[in-house]
C-alpha cells in the first residue's frame, strides 16, 4: 500500500555551499556537485518513494549569495509551486540565517520550503550533507509542515527561519533557536513538531529596486565612540544599532543616533544573540526607553541580521515609518499579529 510519503513531490533547489564543495586539486574545496550528484549521494532516498525534481539554481558559497539571488529564487519557488508539497535549498550554511528568513517573508504558499547545507565537505569522513539531504526532503513531504512557512533542517532538528542562527564555525550542531528552541525533531527519520508556529507575516511583494539599500549593522562596543557611524552620515537607507544588553549605547552615542533616526529608519537590535530588546525599564541616557523614545524602531525578538534582512525587505517597499515600525512590532513579537500591516498577508496556523 503506498504512504503517504510515496505520494508526494518536493523540488530540490541547489544553491552551493560546502555540502556541494570537492577538491578539483589544490587540497581546498569550491562548489562543483549538482543538485543530481547530491542527492545520488543519499542513501534510503529513493525508498522514500517522494518524487524529486531538482534545479541548478546557482552556484556559490553562501557568502557569495546576494537578496537578490533569494528574491530570485522566491520567485522560481512560487512559479513552481503548483502540485508540489515542499520545495529544498541546499546552500551554504554561512548565510543560511539570512537567506532563511528573506525567503520566510517572501514565501506566501502554504508548501513548507526547508533549507538545509553541511558542515562537512563530501571528501570528509562523516559528512553531514546526504544525513541532512534526507531530512530536509522528509520535513518537504510532511503534511504537518504546510503552513510553517520556511524552516532549517539540520542535524536533525526542525527550526523557524525567523528564530534559527549558526552559533559554531565547524560544529554539525551549529544551527540553534536561542528564542523558543526548535519547533521539532526527526526522530527514527520521521520529523515530529513538538511547536507550531501560530501565524507568520509575510510581505505583500519582493522587494524592487535596482540597488539594494544600504544598511549596516554596526555593533556597539566598550568605548565605542561612533566614529565610523559619522563617516557613514548620508550614506546610509538604515542602520541597525548591536546595542549592549537589553537595547543600550553609550550616552556620547545618543546625539548621533537621534540624528540618523530623523532621516532614516534605526533599529534597534541587541548584541547578546538572544532575549528581547526592552521598551520600559532603563532610563539613563542610551538606554532602551531613551533611544525608543528618539524614533529609534525596536527589534524586539529579532537579531541583528534578522533585523536588517527585514528592514531591507520593507524598504524595498514603502518608506513609511510608521508601516516599518508595525511591521518590526509584529515580526520581533511584542505587538498583536494583527497590527500587521498587510493583514492579507498574515498566515494563520
Ligand atoms: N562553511 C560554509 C558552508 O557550510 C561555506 C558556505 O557557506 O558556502 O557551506
């Protein structure tokens, strides 16, 4: 009798990476293996009885990858979509943090996409891609992904695009969700969730533009006095402030950063890789309630490369301040999802 497994489709969409990386001869690894020779390396997959279509889709090392490659592929993904149930990246880990979550605002389908790369290279004993090939397309095929939106599969946990973050340079356990832990695990190759995302925002387009914005991030450190935030002065579309803690600077900070936010939109993130940017509870100034009540947008849950992924997407949409602000108080999760500022656009589980 076939499953349910043997019923469905995923499409795998490979992007490079280590896990597609082999020495043509100089003792270091570049990408060279096409989505074909990935998956040939699996074993037990074609007793899944899932259907694979695979696609070339670029060929690079995760920090090569660009927003537009995301947007790009977002786009293909959609076109696709029709009669798949789940669409696969295999890319470099490097980036996966935010190329993860682009593509979770960009998604709108209900078919589960689910990112997955290798610490280890092909030519290394235990390399983690073909474990990790097989879980993502198990993830793909189930049905209790759909409306999950886009989630990172590696090592054998199951975790939202929106939370995930690469904490170890060679670990095979380097994907963790410091906020809230993974939604699940594959447990005897069957992924389990144990949480299910309730609602996920997604943006009502890509982002257009012929230029990416211009955001940096700039990580807030003991003495930090702002000399590179000066030089940056009206160069800049944002800017997402590190700060210490729970969203703080030093006071010598506060003038300049006043002034960026008069221009520009300025979020505030923290450095600590985890917990919430405060709103109320520190006064001095640099603090959280200070630099909040200048216009700085507060990011809430969201770290700084989720922020500036986010801000990024915005902007390539609307200028509007206020539409920014909402959207970071729904995404960074400390305002109701349904001050969303799309509300068509606002999956409910
Ligand atoms: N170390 C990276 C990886 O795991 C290299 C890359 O991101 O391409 O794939």
């Amino acid at each position: 009798m076939p499953t349910v497994e043997s019923s469905r489709r995923v499409t795998v969409f490979a992007l490079g990476g280590t896990i597609a990386m082999t020495d043509p001869g100089g003792g270091t690894v570049t990408p060279t293996l096409s989505a074909q020779q990935l998956l040939t390396a699996v074993p037990g997959l074609a007793t899944t009885g899932i259907e694979i279509d695979t696609v070339d889709f670029r060929h690079k090392p995760g920090a090569s990858l660009t927003p537009a490659d995301i947007v790009a592929l977002a786009a293909e993904i959609a076109a696709g979509g029709d009669g798949i149930d789940g669409a696969v990246i295999t890319q470099g880990t490097d980036t996966i943090e935010e190329t993860a979550y682009l593509l979770d605002l960009l998604h709108t389908a209900d078919f589960p996409v689910v990112v997955t790369g290798a610490m280890r290279n092909p030519t290394l004993a235990g390399a983690d891609g073909p474990a990790n090939i097989l879980a993502a397309i198990r993830t793909a095929a189930d049905p209790a992904m759909q409306g999950q939106g886009c989630l990172v599969v590696f090592n054998d946990e199951i975790h939202a695009a929106h939370r995930v973050r690469k904490t170890h340079t060679t670990s095979t356990a380097t994907f963790t969700s410091p906020n809230g832990g993974p939604l699940g695990y594959l447990t005897e190759n069957q992924p389990r969730l144990l949480n299910r995302r309730p609602h996920r925002p997604t943006l009502p387009a890509a982002p257009v533009g012929a230029t990416a914005p211009h955001i940096p991030v700039v990580t807030v450190t003991l003495g930090y006095t702002g000399s590179v935030l000066r030089a940056l002065a009206e160069q800049v579309d944002g800017l997402v402030v590190a700060g210490f803690g729970a969203g703080h600077v030093p006071a010598d900070l506060v003038d300049i950063l006043t002034e960026f936010a008069a221009t520009v939109p300025v979020v505030l993130a923290s450095r600590t890789g985890s917990g919430s940017v405060l709103s109320a509870t520190y006064g001095f100034p640099g603090s959280e309630q200070d630099l909040l009540a200048r216009g700085l947008v507060r990011a809430g849950y969201l770290d700084p490369l989720k922020s500036r992924i986010l801000l990024h997407a915005l902007l390539g949409l609307t200028a509007d301040r206020a539409v920014i602000a909402d959207a970071f108080a729904v995404a960074g999760g400390y305002a109701d999802p349904d001050s969303w500022p799309w509300p068509d656009h606002l999956h409910e589980d």
